[in-house]
C-alpha cells in the first residue's frame, strides 16, 4: 500500500486550489469517481484525505477519532 492514498495531479504551487475555486463540487465527484475511496488532494502546502466510503467515514470520525487530525470546525463540535 502506498504511503499516500491516490489523488489527481494538481499545480506545484496551489495543487489543487484553482479546480476547488472553479467548481469544488466537480472536483470531489472527480476525484471519487476516478481514484477510489481514499483521495489525497493539496491544496498549496496542505495535504487532505477524501474519504468517500461511508464505512471509512464512521471508523475515522467514530472509532479511531483520537488517531486522527480533523479541521479545527470539527474539533468544535466533539
């Protein structure tokens, strides 16, 4: 298994910054369809994981939520 999951290829300096400002929507149904389940997209320095699985949805916001880095929006709601 690869140490980072699959992702479209994005810019050497944004990623994938200028495709989530035209249509984030397109680019989530893109990257789902095209590369699975588990997605890693950058956006400048920053890397995010997709998870599109509603299994791998609940085990990492559920029951492995303290091994996990969430968005500081999320951490408010626990």
């Amino acid at each position: 298994m690869p140490a980072t999951p699959p992702g479209p290829p994005g810019t050497w300096l944004g990623g994938h910054l200028a495709d989530f400002r035209r249509d984030r929507l397109d680019l989530f149904t893109r990257a789902a369809r095209d590369y699975g389940d588990v997605v890693a997209i950058r956006f400048a320095s920053r890397r995010i994981y997709l998870l599109n699985h509603p299994d791998t949805i609940e085990s990492v916001l559920v029951h492995q939520a303290k091994s996990f880095q969430k968005h500081f929006a999320l951490r408010l709601n626990s």
